[in-house]
C-alpha cells in the first residue's frame, strides 16, 4: 500500500452508549461479600473493538470501546484477546455477502488466541491463566470475548500467539476439504487456487503428510519461489499462463483432486480437469470480489459463468462434486476433534503458519485494515498488532 493510501493519524476509538450499566452503590450500602469465583461476579467490561457499523466500503469499519455488564454463562470462559484473524469471510461480509454474520453493527472476528480471565459454573478442563485458540462465528475482533469453553482450545507451550490466531479457519477448511470430502491418499495429485493465501499454505502443508502427493498451485510469479518451498510440486503464474494448459503438458490426464475458491468458469474448468473417480470441491466464489464495495456485475458474471450439472452427466463422468463451508458445518464434535489433530501436526512439526509482516492494532480500523483486506486473503490481528499471513492478491 502507498504512503498516499495511509491515514496520517490513527483513529481514536468512538465509545460506545450504554443504558445497561449498572447504577452507582448507595453511599450507605454494606460491602458485597467477596465470591469465589472471577466468573460469578458481575462487574462491567470495557473493550476496544473493531465494529462493522454498515455495509460497505471500509469507512463502515470503526474502533470503538464497548462498555456493557456481563456475566459468564454456565461452560462459558472470558479470554483476553492476544492475536484474532482477519479471513476473506470478513471481506465479503463487509459487503454484505457473507450469510453466517448478524446485521449490523456487529463485531466481526472468528479466529483469535488468548489468555483465559474468568472461567464459569461447570467448567472443568479450563482455568484463569490458560493460553487458549478462540473460535466464534463473530465477535473476536475485540480485546475481550466471552466463548463456550469447548471453543477455547489449549495452545501448545512452543506455539505463539500469532500462530494460534493463524491456525482454525485456514487449517481447519483444508483438513476438512482434503481429508473428509476429497479422501486424499498416496500417489494422489491436488489443484490448489490461490496457493500463497493462507487456505493454500494450509492445504500444501497437509499434502505432505500424505505420502508422494502432487500438488499444483496457482499463484502470481513473486509467490512462485516461496509456495515451492513451501511443498508446491508445481507453481503456475495465472496470471500470465493458462492453467488448464500448464497442468495438462505435465498431467495429460489431469488432477484427482481439485480444491476451488474461485467459482464461475474457474469451477467449470476445474471439473474438466478432474481425472475419472476425481473430486472437485468448491469452498469460495472469490471472482464476485473486485474491490472495497460490492460488484453486481462480478457478481453476475460468475452467477451466469457457474458449473451447471445433472446427475446423468456426473453419472457418466464418473466424477463427484462436493461444496464446502465451515461455517455450516453443524457437527460441534467433528470441529473439536479436527482443531486437536491439527495441534497435535503442529506439535509434530508438519504444519506450522506462515506470519507474513505486522501492524498496530490502532491500525486495524477504516482505510488501513481495508486497503490491507482488499489486497490479501489472510490477515493476523495482534492486540497492539495486526498480523499478516502469506498473502494473494485478489485480482
């Protein structure tokens, strides 16, 4: 991003109005009897946060300090917020795309990583002290969040907490892509789009665990020497090559697995490139995504260009089409068993993120957290700091 593009001072956060706070004790009130537990008092808390005001472009995106009285929940933990995640879900729901977020003004967030404060009644396996992975469908944009206690996975000592912010919603869709839908084996070859974003480095790093796994990745030229040390067998410039062509001088037969974000005639292409038995698994529809404000015209572009199947003709390209999205995923437990065996790779030194460059969390609001957005698929939030993934351009 230019210096041009840059605010020339940070925004203050705007403090929020609250009618809920509790009114001041009486002057000639006894003392409240102290209580055991940091969770069964309610008290107010007061949070910095980065809330969607509206949507649109990232004007609608403001610091503000939210002030109101909670009180934990039965299960429920209050985590101070480390490190949060800014995925392309919160691109698209900034325009108003994204179905999983409630209207606004909301915070947006569904990654982070932190240190547990206050535990509630009948959480048994969590503790004040603890150093935690936060999942939410929202809300963690925020310097304090209140989540179930089975959302509050236990870090490893050696992970920071950048990486825990970089690790569930990236790692978590390539497991589940790869080794739910796609039934990744050995001698198997995949098609990753977008390789360099935080979902590709994700899936790259998990086809290593398979034995003699190829994997093709699209990425623009600059990318090219960091996805093939990464583990990408074979980097293809989209930019200037067709990738049909590229994949097919290499692999006349095509892929078995083709892993597509992408949607329109991406997908078409990506169905067409599949081997007999393949597998085709649409995770995204980045083409309808052209800038800071929605694009009726991409949009319709990529409605008009999508696959368009019947099961006669799947029936006799002996081929399987799967979607994929985490957020609707209902399975709690499937969830839960997924993030532990990707903390236990981590532990084993087979994933690890990639944390690209950082910013100031001050940083985070209006033009520079969007100008960041609109140019990357991956950003990792650091209280005071943001932090960056390896990134794509959308474009």
């Amino acid at each position: 991003m230019s210096g041009e593009e840059a605010p020339t001072q940070q925004q203050q956060p705007e403090q929020e109005k609250q009618s809920d706070e509790p009114p001041p004790a009486a002057s000639g009130a006894p003392p409240e009897e102290s209580r055991s537990s940091p969770a069964a008092e309610e008290k107010p808390l007061s949070s910095r946060a980065l809330v969607l005001t509206g949507h649109g472009g990232y004007d609608k995106v403001k610091l503000q300090v939210k002030t109101q009285s909670k009180q934990l929940k039965a299960g429920e933990v209050l985590v101070r917020v480390k490190a949060c995640g800014l995925n392309f879900a919160e691109l698209v729901a900034r325009q108003g795309l994204y179905e999983m977020l409630p209207p606004p003004p909301v915070t947006m967030g569904m990654e982070g990583s932190g240190v547990i404060e206050a535990v509630g009644e009948d959480v048994k396996d969590r503790k004040v002290g603890d150093r935690v992975i936060v999942l939410s469908r929202s809300g963690v944009w925020q310097e304090l969040v209140v989540v179930p206690a089975d959302r509050a996975f236990p870090m490893p000592e050696q992970m920071s907490f950048e990486e825990g912010a970089a690790i569930p919603i990236n790692y978590l869709t390539a497991y589940l892509m790869l080794f739910e839908m796609a039934n990744l084996r050995p001698d198997k070859s995949v098609l990753i789009h977008m390789a360099a974003g935080g979902v590709g480095i994700a899936v790259t790093q998990l086809c290593q665990t398979v034995q003699n796994v190829t994997v093709f990745g699209t990425a623009s030229a600059s990318k090219h020497e960091t996805i093939a040390q990464g583990g990408v067998t074979h980097p293809i410039d989209y930019r200037t090559k067709d990738y049909v062509e590229e994949i097919r001088k290499i692999s006349p037969k095509g892929v078995d697995i083709v892993l597509d974000p992408l949607g329109g005639s991406d997908t078409q292409k990506g169905f067409n490139l599949l081997k007999p038995l393949g597998t085709l698994v649409v995770f995204g529809a980045a083409n309808c995504v052209t800038g800071q404000k929605k694009n009726l015209l991409a949009m319709a572009k990529t409605w008009y260009n999508q696959l368009s199947l019947n099961t006669l003709k799947l029936m006799q390209a002996n081929k399987a089409v799967c979607g994929f999205h985490l957020g609707l995923i209902p399975d709690e437990e499937l969830i839960s068993r997924t993030m532990f065996k990707l903390l236990e790779l981590y532990e084993e030194g087979k994933i690890k993120p990639r944390i690209d460059s950082s910013y100031h969390f001050e940083e985070g609001n209006n033009m520079y957290l969007y100008c960041i957005l609109n140019t990357m698929l991956c950003c990792k939030l650091n209280y005071p700091t943001i932090y960056t993934s390896r990134t794509e351009t959308i474009s």
